[in-house]
C-alpha cells in the first residue's frame, strides 16, 4: 500500500506544481508584489521560480527523479518562504489587491511546512526502501 500512497502524492506533487509553475507565467503581475527587494526585477524573479516550479512538476513525473525531486522540493519552498515572511510582516497585498489575514498567514505558513515534511518523505521514502520504486 505505502507504494501506492508515494506514487500518488508524486503525481499530485507533479500537479501542484505545474499547475504553480504555469500561473507564474500566466500572471507574474499577481506574485511580484510579494517578492522582497533583492537585485533584479520582481518579474524576474517571478519568472525564475515559475521555472523552479515547472522543474518540480516534471522531476515528480518521471520516476528516475522522484527521489531527488522530493529534496529538491523541500529545499526550494525553504528558499521561497522569505517572500511569504515578506508579504506578512508588510501586509502586501497580491497584484489582484487581496491580501492575508494573519490566520491566513499562519495557515499558509503550516501548509508550507506541511510541504516540506511531505517533500522530504518522498525523498527518505525511496532511501528506505532501497532501491527505485
């Protein structure tokens, strides 16, 4: 069964992704709002993470990747939280105007965290078993 569950939250990790890689280029007005000053336009940045994102959707998809893909995953909503912490220590609002509320924040602070226990499972899932799966 636990074969199964990891396949599964691969695929739907894959999904998420690329779903979130995709809205990225759809609409970068929306997320650059939320990015923190650092060298380079916003969009840019925007842009760079929506490929990250699009990476994490395919490396979910092929199985040779998965596992690397799990660390990658944790490892990038890690480096991406700054502009969450950003938005919420500045109430930002996104580029269609709505914003958080601070239990908005907190929920989405326990979703990302959720994210990465659940990236690094993937990750460790594969280790344990040892071999591909």
């Amino acid at each position: 069964m636990k074969p199964l569950i990891w396949h599964a939250v691969c695929l739907l990790a894959s999904l998420f992704w690329l779903y979130a890689g995709y809205l990225h280029f759809a609409t970068p007005e929306w997320f650059a709002p939320i990015v923190p000053p650092i060298p380079g336009s916003a969009v840019f940045w925007v842009y760079v993470s929506g490929v990250a994102e699009l990476a994490l959707g395919i490396g979910f998809l092929v199985p040779a990747l998965r596992h690397i893909t799990g660390l990658a995953s944790a490892v990038f909503l890690v480096c991406v939280y700054p502009a969450n912490i950003y938005m919420w220590i500045y109430d930002l609002e996104l580029g269609d105007g709505s914003s958080l509320s601070t239990e908005g924040h907190v929920i989405r602070l326990a979703l990302q965290i959720f994210g990465i226990l659940l990236s690094l499972w993937v990750w460790r899932y594969r280790r344990a078993a040892g071999k591909g799966v």
